[in-house]
C-alpha cells in the first residue's frame, strides 16, 4: 500500500505477488495433477464417479490448472518478459490479458462449485415437490448444458477483452509519441462500454451464484446435522459414518465460506475500480491474488472433502512411510 501527497493508490508489488502465489501455485497444481491421476487410474475397489459429479469436479481440476497457469505467466512477464521486450507496453498488454482469462476462469470454476452443491443437495435431501423431483431427474442435461452456456460466455469474454487490448496496442504502436499515444487510447476508452456490459454480467452471476450457493449449502448442512442427531440420539450411527457426514459438512461449509469472501471481494474490488477516482490494483495483481486463493482454497477443500482423492492421499501416504 503506497501513499503519495497527489494521489492514494492501493497496489501489490512484482515481488509482494511472486512470494505469495509461486508457492500456493506450485502446491495447487501438484494436488490438481494427482486428482487428474485418482480420476483416471482408480484404486481397485476405491468409489467411482459418476456423471454429472465426475464432470464437475473435471471441470474444477481444468480450471484451476489454468489460474495457477496464469499466476506463472504473470510472474514470468513481470520479472523476464519485461527485459526481452524493448517496448513496456506489450508486457502491460500480455499482464491484462492473462487477467483476463483468470477472471472469466474462476467464473467457470464458481459455477462448477454451485452446481456441485445442487447435485448433493439433490442426492442427500429428501425432494418433495415436483420442481426439484424434476430437477433431480434431469440434472445431468441441466448441468451439462449450464457448462457450456458458462463456457461460452467466458470465451466471449476472453475474446472481447483480447480485441480491447489488441486495438489499445496498435494505437500505441500507431502514435509512437507520448502525447498522442494517450490522446488515442483514450479515444479508445469508447470501446470499454462493450466491457462494461461483461462486467455488469459478471456481478450478475457472481450475486446468482452467491444465492444459489447459500440456500443449496445451508439446506444440505442443516439436514445432515439434524440426520447425524437424530442417528446419535438413537444409537444407530458408527464413528466411521459420523466421521463421513463431519467431513461432509466441513467441506461444504469451507466452499461456501471460499465462495462468499471470493463473490464479494471481487464484486467490491471490481466495483471500486470501475467507478472510483482512487488509483486501486493498477497492476491487476491484487485480483489476481484473490483469484489465486480462491482457486487454491477450492482445491484443498476438494482434497478434504472428496473422498476419492482423501483416501487415495492416505494410501499413497502410507506406502511412503512404509517404504522409508
């Protein structure tokens, strides 16, 4: 955080982001190449996936692959890129649209996470009226067509922004001189109303999902809670299920935590950049922080609360003690 008597900017350095997101980024894409391994070579007699669970969680393993990806390249642009290129800007330009791809990204990966939770909310809870009973009947056509519809969007995202960044550049380019160079790109700025609108969109969902995401969540925690009483008031639960359903709640609850601090910090960060005079995260690495975290909080949570991926860890942790 810098303070200068003209101005107040809130920015992280090259270097404040590189030691906070190479380490977290390593050990993300580590554990979402280990769950690539569990998903394709099951365990003998280990629980097997099914749609539409096993897309979702493909799904989430793909995407946070690419957002810690994305933390690399920008670390790599910051401290390499930069001295290759003579021209600053193409390293500024390769910054905003690698931003970019994180942004709409972790769209794909938070409606992955809401949905997943419908899907247990739809397999735990009993249903009773006839929305939700044909909700549950077709949820892998609806799942799967929420995907793609998600999927297309962030694509037309990503393509809107790299047209943006494409046209600020060949400006610059075009004006090599410093005063008109600016005068261009703030002509320029008209085509940031066609970004605007993807923004508003994406405040739209985040607050969409953020619903869904609560009332699915809590339903599901409350009744398994109330189930777990109900079977220890009678005697007929084991600690190995009672085990289950605690590290079932835990994990939905960490997601729903993950998902309200990650919606709201990007909905007021994104909020206050567009609309505020003070100078906020000019760099984008901030966001890309918050990202970054996110991802790597879902895919703990995933190690935790999967039990595929929890009990093929413990086995291959138990082979290595054995081994040494």
């Amino acid at each position: 955080m810098m303070y200068n008597y003209s101005y107040f900017s809130v920015e992280m350095s090259a270097e404040a982001f590189a030691s906070v997101n190479v380490p977290f980024s390593a050990v993300s894409v580590l554990l979402n190449i280990f769950f690539i391994y569990c998903m394709v070579v099951p365990q003998q007699g280990a629980e097997q996936l099914k749609d539409p669970l096993k897309v979702l969680l493909g799904s989430l393993i793909g995407c946070n692959i690419i957002i810690h990806s994305c933390s690399f390249l920008i670390v790599l642009t910051d401290f390499v890129l930069y001295k290759i290129f003579p021209n600053w800007f193409t390293s500024y330009v390769l910054h905003n649209l690698t931003l970019s791809v994180m942004m709409y990204t972790v769209m794909t990966i938070i409606t992955s996470c809401y949905w997943r939770n419908v899907f247990y909310f739809c397999q735990i809870v009993p249903l009773q009226h006839s929305v939700f009973i044909w909700f549950k009947r077709n949820m892998r056509g609806l799942i799967r067509s929420a995907l793609i519809l998600s999927s297309i969007f962030c694509l037309f995202g990503m393509a809107v922004s790299a047209a943006y960044e494409i046209v600020i550049f060949n400006l610059y380019i075009a004006y090599n001189s410093s005063d008109d160079a600016m005068n261009a790109l703030f002509n320029a700025l008209q085509v940031k109303e066609i970004i605007l609108v993807g923004f508003w969109i994406r405040v739209g969902i985040f607050l969409l999902s953020l619903c869904v995401m609560l009332s699915s969540s809590c339903a599901v925690v409350l009744y398994l809670w109330r189930h777990m009483k109900n079977m220890e008031d009678s005697g007929l639960i084991s600690p190995s299920l009672q085990r289950r359903i605690k590290m079932t709640i835990t994990g939905i609850t960490m997601q729903v935590l993950l998902h309200f601090l990650c919606s709201d910090g990007l909905i007021i960060f994104q909020i206050i950049t567009q609309y505020s005079d003070v100078d906020v995260d000019w760099n984008g690495n901030i966001l890309c922080t918050i990202i970054s975290l996110y991802s790597f909080g879902t895919t703990v949570n995933m190690m935790v609360g999967q039990s595929l991926f929890r009990q093929r860890a413990v086995h291959a942790w138990r082979k290595l003690l054995q081994s040494l």
